[in-house]
C-alpha cells in the first residue's frame, strides 16, 4: 500500500472535507461538507477498486446534497432501496455490505432526524465506514472515521452543553 498513491491522497482529501462536516453545529453545514466528502470518497474507492463502497459513497453524496433542502422520509425510502440495490448488484461478500449499512443508516439521518439524533445516527454510519475502510486499506477513510468519530461526539457535547440549548429548556446555567 502507497501512502501517496492517487487513491490514498484523493483519502486524504475526504478527510479533510469530512473533518470539516462534523465541526459544523449547523445542520446545513454538517450536510454540505459531508456532500463533498462522500464524492471525493467515491472516487477514492473507485481509485481502490472497493466498487460498493464507491457506489454507496456517490449516493450518499447525491442524497446529502438533497437533504439540505428536503426532509422527506419518502425520499430517505427511495435512496436505501438504491443502497440495497447497490449491494445486491456489487457486494461479492458480507464485506460489501458494510457501506451499504452505513450508506442506508446516514440517509436515515439526514432525512428524517436533527441534531443530536441525527448526529448519533451519523456515528453508528461512522463506525460502520469505519470496519469499511480498515478492511480495503483506506489510510485517509480509515483516519477520517476515526476522526469524524471523536469530532462529532465533541460536537454533541458542545451542543448539549451551549447556553441556548440550555436557555431554551429552562435549565440552570443557561445564563453562563
């Protein structure tokens, strides 16, 4: 495995872009980052030759895009059908389902959840890109979970613990 190979450095970049994502505490942001991510992951596991992992990640870019403007469980329905289609037309082995889940469990996020819903969800899709991306040898993907992993908690955390949140339920210490 080349660490600068094509396919690593087009990792590299996803990286970038998916650590970006999940700095974001504004939902619109969050999606918009991800939308990019998931396209350079595309190519970077098309580059790796991970077929479902490359199909998966071009959905679940095409479906982060639309989820910044549309909220529909309908849509969320029609884009986890492309998945399983995806991974009954691509996935050789159990393996190939890993992006497939994760792509499926994102586009139920996206769709039909916000905030800290949305963003536990997007983490169970984390950890399974995660499995993904150690299993076909995806440096940048690999780091990226990872990292997308503690980033998001964080970003939990900071939401949970934001004055307005707290002012807006009536807890203590919102004035802080």
């Amino acid at each position: 495995m080349e660490l600068f190979s094509m396919a690593q450095c087009v990792g590299y970049g996803a990286f970038v872009l998916g650590v970006t994502a999940f700095f974001q505490k504004i939902d619109h942001r969050l999606k918009f980052f991800n939308a990019a991510e998931c396209l350079a992951y595309a190519v970077h596991f098309m580059l790796l030759g991970n077929f479902p992992g490359a199909a998966s990640a071009l959905i679940s870019s095409v479906r982060s895009f639309l989820a910044i403007k549309i909220r529909s469980p309908l849509l969320a329905v029609v884009i986890i059908g492309l998945n399983v289609a995806v991974g009954l037309t691509l996935a050789k082995n159990w393996v190939g389902w890993f992006p497939v889940g994760a792509s499926s469990m994102a586009t139920l996020a996206v769709f039909t959840m916000r905030g800290i819903p949305m963003r536990l969800a997007l983490l169970v899709s984390t950890f399974l890109w995660l499995a993904n991306n150690i299993i076909c040898g995806s440096i940048g993907g690999t780091l990226l979970e990872t990292v997308i992993a503690i980033v998001n908690g964080s970003t939990m955390f900071r939401i949970l613990r934001s004055p307005e949140r707290r002012l807006s339920r009536g807890l203590p210490g919102a004035e802080d």
